[in-house]
C-alpha cells in the first residue's frame, strides 16, 4: 500500500520540479 503512496509522492514532487525549471 505505501508504494503507491510513494509513486504519488515521486509525481508531485516531479511536477514541483518542472515547475520551478519553468
């Protein structure tokens, strides 16, 4: 169950990243 946790977290945190390149 934490796995999928972890994936949601890893988007967000890409999403946040992408975001501040931009």
């Amino acid at each position: 169950s934490s796995d999928i946790y972890r994936v949601l977290e890893s988007i967000l945190l890409e999403e946040q990243t992408s975001q501040d390149v931009e």
